[in-house]
C-alpha cells in the first residue's frame, strides 16, 4: 500500500473516530456527571480527555511507516 494511500485512510478514520468519541464520552458524562462528587468528575474529565489518543496513537506509526517495511 502506498503511503498517499496509508495517510487518506488514517485522515478518514481519525475524522470519524472523533465525532463518534466525542458523542460517546457526552452520552456517559450526562449519566455519570449530574450526580458525581468533585473527585469523580474530575476523574471523567481528565480519562475523557486523554483517552482518544490511544487509538490514534497506535495508528500513526502504521500511517508513517514506510511500504519497504511492510
């Protein structure tokens, strides 16, 4: 596969992999947050926050990395 190629499909999956993240964390704060002490949602807050990285972490090497080593 091409790196052009590599790079589109990891930009598609990224764009969608976003809005579906962010709707997903949304839909547990409503149910989780209202009701939540200080701790607790701080807690949500920061793993919501630093969660949606790890996929996209893991893809990026495979985006990057060369057709050669495939």
């Amino acid at each position: 596969m091409s790196p052009r190629l590599k790079k589109l499909i990891g930009t598609l999956v990224i764009f969608i992999w976003l809005p579906v993240y962010i709707l997903f964390a949304w839909a547990i704060g409503l149910h989780v947050l209202p009701s939540a002490n200080g701790v607790t949602a701080f807690l949500y807050y920061a793993l919501a926050g630093t969660l949606w990285i790890i996929p996209i972490g893991l893809m990026l090497p495979w985006m990057y990395r060369d057709a050669s080593r495939n």
